[in-house]
C-alpha cells in the first residue's frame, strides 16, 4: 500500500468540495494508495505547463480532476496531491503548473528530462527552467 499526500494548497482544495465530491475525492485516494500509478491518464507538457510526470483522474460527472504525481524515495513510493478541482477551460492544469514550479523554485531542483528524439548519436539532457529549455 501507498502512501498519499496532499500538498497544502490541495488540501485546501479539497475542503472547499461539498459532500458528494469529497466522497469521490476519498474513494480515489483508497484507489490510489492500492494501485498507486497504475491508474491515472498521464499528462504532458502544453505551451503554458510541463505536467510531465504527472496524471489526472477524472469524474466526468462532478466535473472534478485530480491531478497528481509519484515520487520515489529511496524504497518507498509516495503519491502527492497537487490540485483537486473542476477542469474549466484547463485551469486545474495551470494551478498545477504554477504549483510544481513554485516547488521546483523554492528547493532549487528542476526535473532533468530525456528528449525521445536523438541528437549525433546521443541522448541529450534538457534541464526545464521556468517553462523554456536549455540545454547542458
């Protein structure tokens, strides 16, 4: 079983939901600490956001997204909350955006991501900062 945790600003999220959200929100959360990162459509990298990493589960009739990501540490894998809210014109996907970089800004780490094309033979490493690449 999983460990999930909610960033604060997704916990504030979640206790704005009524009742009726809260109890899908809740039943995701089981879901999730039982098959971890084997549910969840995983998300990209749009002009505004890099969500790479990330993935969305959805309740088409709450209107409700979470959005979420799995960190490994060490042995133990953790699943944190980032934003629980309705999709509205993909603005769930920029507070998650704005959230991840807020993280990566404040403890100076920036995700290395390896590019799927290749480049004179070799992979080459892209460092994301503030949503432009920039090669090493």
């Amino acid at each position: 079983m999983m460990k999930v945790n909610f960033l604060k600003e997704a916990q504030e999220d979640y206790d704005a939901l009524d009742g009726s959200q809260k109890k899908w929100v809740q039943a995701s959360v089981e879901r999730l600490k039982v098959r971890g990162g084997e549910i969840g459509e995983p998300l990209h990298k749009s002009p505004t956001d890099d969500l790479r990493g990330c993935k969305k589960l959805k309740n088409k009739s709450l209107g409700l997204h979470i959005v979420f990501r799995i960190i490994s540490s060490g042995e133990c894998e953790i699943i944190e909350i980032i934003v629980i809210g309705k999709r509205s014109d993909s603005k769930v996907y920029h507070m998650a955006g704005k959230r991840l970089q807020a993280i990566h800004d404040k403890f100076k780490q920036l995700p290395i991501v390896m590019p799927k094309r290749r480049q004179r033979g070799r992979q080459a490493q892209v460092v994301i900062t503030k949503n432009k690449r920039k090669k090493d």
